[in-house]
C-alpha cells in the first residue's frame, strides 16, 4: 500500500493527494462507524450503512434544482499534456468540449461523482462501463435510441488529469471525464462522500434532480437503466 501511494504522489500536487486521500476516508466512514456502533444498537451493519445512505440521498430531494457545474478542460495550465480527448473520447457528432454540463448534449444526465483513491469507486466502474454500453444499445421505443439522450459524467473529485486518464485507461471507460482536483465541483454539490451520482433530466429552467444514489451502484445495469428510464418519463 505504501508503494502505491509513493507511485501516485508523483502523479498528483500534494494538495490534490491530500484531498483525495481526506474522499477516501469519508467514502469508508459510514462502513467504520456502523462497526464501532455495533455493540451498542441492534440493527444489522447493512440495516444501518442503508440509514446512511438514505440520508446522504435525501440531501438533495426529487425536483430539486441542480446547478450547472462548470466542467474543466484539459490543458497544459491544469498539468495535462496530452490532448483533450481525455475529457471526451467519443463525443456526440459534432459535439465541442464544454465548459459547463449545460454545454453537454441530452435531456437526461446520469451524474457520477468518483475518486481514483476510493476503493468503492474503483469497484464501481466496470458497472459504469456496462451501463454506457446498456444505453449505446438500447432503444426508447418510438422515440429512437437512448445514445446522445442519456448521458453519463464522471466528476473526479480531488484528481488532476493524469488520474482521470489513468482510471479511463484501467477501467475502458469512454464517457466523458472531468477532472476537479481543487474539489471545486465536489464542493459545490455539498461535499458529500464519493462515489455518489445524481440523476437528472433538462428543463426548460436547467436542470431537475430525479433521483440519487449514495454509494456504488447497486443492481444490474439494465435495471438501474430501467429506474433511470422510468423517472425521467417520456423523451423529446
């Protein structure tokens, strides 16, 4: 373990490392706190690590207005040499790299908030993976096919872009990725442990929350697609 951080603080700035670090271990905080409670209350850890969840979920409520993040761009001022496809490898046909979530095509944006350092999140991604591919592939009935409608976004809260390449290259990812290595973003959407994703569905006003999930995605790919499909309702 102690090799693997000294790999990756080279990767990083100091404070990026720290704060990623400090995501890490809100993200395992529920897990140790049900442990140290256990032999004062009844409840099951799940029962418990559940009440955590729900009550991280209930922080921002259905029809809940949800801002327009500014998404960053990889440059070389942000530590990044490489070019911008990092960001977005298969963007929509004729879509540019946007400066905010708005910028972004679709009426319906599956948010996910992730760290490099946090284990459930590296956990995550291969359900990620499969989800994308789930919405490349599947079809809204009359209204046509979901890709370019539903989109996934990956927010690396606490990573630069070296860390937002290495976690795309490790886990196949092809949706876009943006870094937010001053926790800006993560900030903005209350600080809350990672991972953590919103759903959401574009209104005429911005953008509404349909529902959260705290913690790693739970359920097949088909089925989380199902409930995302279900809350958003008919699409343009």
């Amino acid at each position: 373990m102690t090799s693997f951080f000294s790999r990756m603080a080279v990767r990083v700035r100091p404070r990026g490392l720290l704060a990623a670090v400090c995501l890490l271990a809100l993200a395992v905080f529920p897990a140790r706190t049900v442990h140290a409670e256990q032999g004062a209350a009844p409840a099951a850890p799940a029962e418990q690590a559940g009440v955590v969840a729900d009550g991280l979920a209930k922080a921002w409520p259905e029809g809940a207005r949800f801002p327009d993040i500014p998404l960053a761009s990889p440059s070389p001022e942000t530590g990044w040499s490489g070019g911008p496809d990092v960001a977005m490898p298969a963007p929509v046909a004729g879509e540019q790299l946007p400066d905010r979530l708005s910028g972004l095509r679709g009426q319906v944006f599956i948010v996910n908030m992730y760290s490099w350092f946090c284990a459930p999140c590296q956990e995550e991604a291969p359900a990620l993976r499969a989800l994308y591919a789930r919405i490349s592939s599947a079809s809204s009935g009359s209204s046509g096919n979901l890709a370019g409608r539903v989109r996934i976004v990956g927010i690396a809260a606490g990573d630069g872009w070296n860390l937002v390449q290495a976690f795309r290259q490790r886990h196949g990812l092809v949706f876009p990725l943006f870094a937010d290595p001053d926790l800006t973003v993560h900030g903005q959407l209350g600080g809350l442990p990672v991972p953590f994703t919103w759903v959401l569905r574009r209104e005429a006003d911005g953008f509404r929350v349909l529902f959260t999930h705290a913690g790693a995605l739970a359920g097949t790919p088909a089925q989380f697609l199902d409930r995302v499909l279900a809350a958003a309702g008919p699409l343009p």
